[in-house]
C-alpha cells in the first residue's frame, strides 16, 4: 500500500508540475502574441501544442474584414506550400501499397512525357532535383493566374521547355515537380487527387476542416486573404485554385493541422520505412515535402507556405513533442520569424516580443553615402538609393521597400522584421550586416559602386 501511495503521489507531482509549465509558458506565448498583434498588425490563427496538448490555441485580427468576423482556432486559412507534405504522404501511401516506387522514372506513370524528361524520377519531384522549370517562376504567370485551367493545360506550360539542370545535380524549389506528382496520384489510384486526400488522408484522421479550396464552394468559417495596402487591407488577387493543385491548393485549421501532426507522431498512415524516407533530407536538407534543421539544437521538420492573401508555417520538433502551427491571411506577414520565437519560448529561450520602433531624425543627406549595391549572396543582391529624404532599398526579385533611420547607421524594415547596419572602414561604407529571421549576414559593397 506504501508503495502504491508513493507511486500516485509521484503521478501527481508530476501532474501539477506539468500545468504548472503550461501556465507558465502559455502566458509567455499569449503576451509574445498579444505584441505581434499590437505592433506588426499580426492577422491569423495560432496553435502551440506540447504532447498534443495546446499550449496557446488563439485567433487574431480579422478572417473578413468587410463583415467584421474574427480569426479563431476553427478558421479555414489557404495553406499555400504545406500542401507539399500531404502530397509526399499520398505518394508513400501509394508506394506502401505496392503501386509505385519513389525510384520510378514519371515517364512510367505519366502519358506523353517530353524526352527531356527521360531521367526524372518521382524522387526527383519530391525533393525539388528535377530541374523541370518551375511554372511559377514564368515571368507571365502573374497575368495568367487568373486563367481557368486543367492538369493537362497546366502541364502544357512547362512541358516543352528545356530542363534547368541535370536531375538530381542541384535544388531548386519547383512547384512544377509537386503539380506533376499530383498528376500521378491521379493515374495511379485512379482517383482525382482531391478525393484521394480527402479519402485516404483527411477522413480517416478526422480532418474534417481539411480539404482541397476552390472559390466557388460555400466553405464555412473560411478566412479571406488580404494584402498591405499602406496602414489598411484590400483584397488578395484572385487566383485560379487549378494551378497551385498539388503544390498549394489545400486549406485548413490550426487544430486540424493539430490533429495532423499526431497522426505523423503515431505513424497512423505510412509504413516506418516510409515515414523515415519522407524525413530524410536531400539537397539543400529538403525531404519529400518538408525542410529538415534545427533551432537552438532542437530538431525540426517544417514547411511554410504563400499564397494570394496567405502565409503559414507548420513546425514540428519530433525530439520534444512540440508542434507550432501559424496561419495568416494577410501579406506580407512573418509567420515563419513568429514561429520559430513561439518555438524557442517553449525550449525556455529569452525571445524579445516584437515592440514599436522609433523613428530617429537623420540628415537625409547622409543616406547618399549608403546608396549603392550589396551582395546578400551569389545571385542576390540589395539595391539602395536615395530619394529626397528616404532611404529605399531593393533585393533580386522583390519589390522596394523604405529603410527607416534607427540612428545615422541602423536602419529597419517595417514590411518585414528586418534591420539592416551600414558599417564603414577608414570613413567609407564596405559593407552592411543585414539582420533577419535570428540571421546576421555581412553583405559587401559591390566594387564598382564603393569607388564612387
């Protein structure tokens, strides 16, 4: 009987020493959110859960503007890109049953496939080494979006075009490889790959708030995207929800994606040889629909995801039993900086909540000695120049944005959580550290631009 006491006062202890955690670090969690929500306008859901168990589970800002409702846990946000690990899932599931292999070239699952594309293999696709150009990165595809298409239109856009690079020989993040895997999921089981997920993955889990999102169906409790306009929103363009298809085209909730990250937890859908391969990363640490690292020595698995209106980010820590789940509707927006901080508060590291920054009068004239070019990295550089009293810079490929004056050197970025420091040697600027998602990088000055 002595024992027995022992044994259930022992359960207690560590009964109440666990609420006591979660208490504690919940609040932390709820004060970091109710910042972001002040200070960066942050809009959407958020879910921090510890042996499945949510830690914060909260909604904010607004899922309709023009209505006035509320963002909350039960609210269907577009996914954008997590899309991919539902579609490397049904792919293993397939491969489980005996009726592909990952080592297969797509040419045996797909009809009329270009010569060019002889050597691809379904592994290829799913880890992004295909060097099939991706159809997003088609300067048109911003004007074509709009458009109403078919999985054979869509493939028609970039079968023809010539390979980027040997498959298997580099990375390059390619929305093409993950529509043709779609593709295949259709020949193979012969269902659409709506019904496949819907069938195979979603139901059998409980995802009932889980699905394929197309504009037309009367979809309860779904958010609407927005994008910055200013100091105020305006509508997301639209977009045809055939494109995105197996690479972005899935909706959800944050206790629905819950609900997922325990099923991957308890190996309910995929043999264990399966579930190893699909975390076993390749080139650039990129597995079959998710980015393997770490934060802070933690193991992580994540993906995040974009797309007209939304950013996600869905990270799981396998080693701590720790999943985060942010959901925005609005662009730009941090999901993935506001995740990894929800994250690293949970591992009881010191994380600043996000605060106001002040702006500090600065001599514009001072701004002409920072204007000029800087190599973030190979084929990525900012662009700064002046324009009458502000300071604007540039990266490859976005679009302008302003630096505001922290002091005659620090600058911050107010689109996203960045700040950039302009450091001088002998009087003249050389080089600048730019400061971005828990990252310092040094960026040189181009030489052409330092003589001037």
């Amino acid at each position: 009987m002595y024992r027995w006491n022992r044994i259930v006062l022992a359960c207690l202890m560590a009964l109440v020493a666990r609420n006591a955690f979660a208490q504690d670090v919940g609040a932390k969690l709820a004060e970091y959110m109710d910042a972001a929500a002040r200070v960066d306008r942050f809009q959407g859901s958020v879910l921090v859960a510890k042996e499945g168990r949510p830690l914060l589970s909260r909604g904010y800002g607004l899922a309709d503007a023009e209505h006035g409702v509320g963002n909350a846990p039960f609210t269907k946000f577009r996914l954008g890109s997590i899309t991919k690990q539902f579609t490397a899932t049904a792919i293993l599931m397939l491969q489980d049953q005996g009726k592909l292999s990952v080592e297969d070239l797509i040419a045996r699952h797909l009809d009329d496939t270009p010569e060019s594309w002889k050597d691809v293999t379904i592994h290829h696709l799913l880890t992004h080494t295909s060097g099939i150009p991706s159809y997003t990165d088609d300067p048109e595809y911003g004007k074509r979006m709009t458009h109403p298409e078919t999985v054979v239109s869509m493939i028609a856009r970039f079968r023809d075009k010539p390979l980027d690079f040997k498959p298997g020989s580099k990375f390059h993040y390619d929305n093409s490889g993950y529509f043709l895997l779609g593709a295949i999921i259709e020949k193979v089981s012969g269902r659409t790959y709506e019904q496949f997920l819907r069938e195979s993955i979603f139901q059998p889990l409980g995802m009932s708030d889980t699905g394929y999102d197309r504009t037309e169906r009367v979809l309860e409790h779904r958010a609407r995207g927005y994008e910055r306009q200013g100091s105020g929103i305006r509508n997301a363009s639209y977009l045809d929800m055939n494109q995105p298809y197996a690479a972005g085209s899935l909706y959800s909730t944050t206790l629905d994606m819950l609900k997922w990250d325990r099923a991957l937890r308890e190996g309910r859908l995929l043999k264990a040889d399966s579930m190893k391969a699909m975390f076993q990363p390749a080139l650039e640490n990129y597995a079959y629909g998710w980015l393997v690292g770490e934060i802070k020595g933690h193991r992580q698995v994540g993906h995040g995801g974009g797309i007209n209106g939304f950013m996600t980010e869905f990270l799981r820590f396998p080693d701590d039993d720790v999943c985060v789940v942010v959901l925005c509707n609005v662009m730009p927006s941090k999901p993935g900086q506001v995740a990894r901080d929800l994250a690293a508060i949970v591992f009881g590291e010191a994380v600043e909540s996000p605060r106001e920054r002040v702006v500090a009068k600065v001599d514009p004239e001072v701004y002409d000695a920072y204007a000029g070019r800087y190599e973030i990295a190979p084929g990525l550089v900012l662009s700064v120049r002046r324009e009458g009293d502000r300071l604007l810079g540039q990266a490859t490929g976005q679009g302008e944005a302003e630096l505001f004056p922290e002091s005659e050197t620090k600058f911050f970025l107010k689109v996203v959580d960045a700040q950039v420091t302009f450091m001088k040697e002998e009087g003249k600027v050389t080089h600048l550290v730019l400061k971005q998602g828990g990252r310092e990088t040094q960026a040189k000055r181009l030489a052409d631009e330092a003589k001037k």
